[in-house]
C-alpha cells in the first residue's frame, strides 16, 4: 500500500484525527492522503498539516492500508457507491459517522472488514476517548492497527457489542457539547456577578479540568466527591438546591436520551 491512512471527509473529526495522529508522531505527513468535497478544506490540510489531498475517493480507497470514513451519515451512500469494488483484502475500514451500523457499512461497501469508531472532539489535543468495534473478519493485525490510530487521540475502549456505540455518540461524543454550554453559563454567572470574563474563563476552565482529573485519579464516585464539596447549610448546597428545583440533572439526563435516540435514527 503507498498510503497508511486515507482520510475521506476533511471535517473538523477528521482535521481532529490528523493532528493527534501527527503530533504523536504515529505518522508522517507522507502516510497520508485526505479527500473533502470541498476545496477550502482540501487548501487547509495540505497548508497546515503537509498533507497531500484529493476529490478521488475511488483511488484513495484502492491505495489506502486504513480507510477512514469520516462523512457525515446522509452523505454515506454516495461516498459508498464511489469507493465499492475498490477495497481489497488487505485493507480495513474504519468509519466515524454516528449511527452507521456495521451491517449497513458491509452491505453498501460490499466488503467485509470494518471497524466503527466514535471518537469526540478532545482528540484535537490527545485527549480524546473513542468507543470502537469491528466484524469478524478484521484481522488481528487490523484491530492493532486501529488500535495503536485511536490510543493517539486519547483513550480507547474495545466493546465486542456494537449497540454500545450508539450510547457512546450519546454521552462521550455529543457529551463535550454539553459541558461546554454549562461552562459558557458558568462564566456568563461569573460576569453577572461581578468578575472580569477574562478571569471567569481562567477559572472555569481549570475548574472543570481540575474536577475531571480529581475524578480520574481518585476512582471515588462522583456523588462522593460532590458531597465532599457541600457543607450542611452551605453555599454549595444552597446553589445544588436551586439546580435540583431547575431539573438540571433530569434536563441533562433527557439530552443524552435524544441525543442517543437520534443517532440510532441517523443509521437509516
């Protein structure tokens, strides 16, 4: 094979996937070979990562070791019909779009060996966690290589249960989104109370990371660790009973279900 990795579909997972890959130095701008439909985003890979780009994807699926479709759901069909026949054996393919089951990915390539992935957006900066499966008929070499592709965005978990990357496009990859809005309300409450946004963001943000990591680090649950914050008759608990009474943890509890809902309906 000439190239190691083939990229079809340029967005911002894709770009994401690039440079972790890159940056960790698992490939070479030399390994690999991007394909978008647009060409500002073909312009962007090739000036900032040196990558060499194409509109081909028939020809980048035939020479590519691992291709990886990263398109949105609805465009999968025509992508499908451009790259069947040219696969072979020796490659795998590994697809990123939310709700694509394995079965229909074999059926519309006509080819058997396929990993499915769900990744999020903190691979941009290698700390990412992606949900992965793959049929049967992936190799051990295969799984090692998608393997070795996912543990430089970040984590990775192997699942022998493909259902469990639905739930996982629902709470690890739609999951950034929402606590993202919770920061954004976060500051705007600091600015409302009187802090400067630029010290609120500062704040926040480590905040939030250094939250995670205590997480992390300590395996304690998290109602543990919330209860080690709330004093009896405290500030915390005054501001946990306001979100309670807001329905916070039930609204954040709906999102995920539609979230994973809609990505079931995304497979077709």
């Amino acid at each position: 094979m000439s190239t190691q990795l083939g990229l079809i579909g340029a967005g911002l997972m894709g770009e994401a996937i690039v440079a972790a890959v890159l940056k960790k130095g698992l490939l070479s701008p030399a390994d690999i070979v991007a394909s978008d439909i647009s060409p500002q985003r073909r312009d962007l890979l090739s000036r900032q990562y040196g990558l060499t780009v194409t509109d081909d994807n028939a020809r980048l699926a035939a020479e590519a070791d691992i291709a990886l479709l990263a398109v949105k759901p609805q465009e999968f069909g025509t992508v499908a019909k451009a790259i069947q026949g040219h696969l072979n054996s020796g490659q795998t393919v590994v697809s990123i779009m939310a709700g694509v089951r394995l079965e229909r990915l074999c059926s519309a390539l006509d080819y058997p060996t396929v990993v499915r992935a769900m990744p999020n957006t903190p691979a941009m900066v290698g700390e990412g966690m992606t949900l992965w499966t793959a049929t049967d008929a992936v190799s051990d070499e295969g799984r090692e290589k998608a393997r070795r592709l996912f543990a430089a965005l970040g984590r990775e978990l192997y699942v022998a249960d493909e259902k469990y990357i639905d739930m996982a496009t629902a709470v690890s990859a739609s999951g950034p989104a929402f606590v993202l809005l919770v920061m954004e309300a976060l500051t705007d409450a600091g600015v409302h109370i009187g802090l400067r946004r630029d010290l609120t963001i500062e704040m926040v943000t480590q905040m939030v990371l250094g939250t995670a990591r205590l997480a992390q680090e300590t395996g304690t649950p998290f109602s543990e660790l919330r209860h080690m914050v709330t004093s009896p008759a405290g500030t915390t608990a005054e501001g946990l009973r306001v979100l309670e009474n807001a329905r916070v943890r039930a609204a954040l509890i709906e999102a995920i279900i539609a979230t994973y809902e809609k990505a079931q309906g995304l497979g077709g």
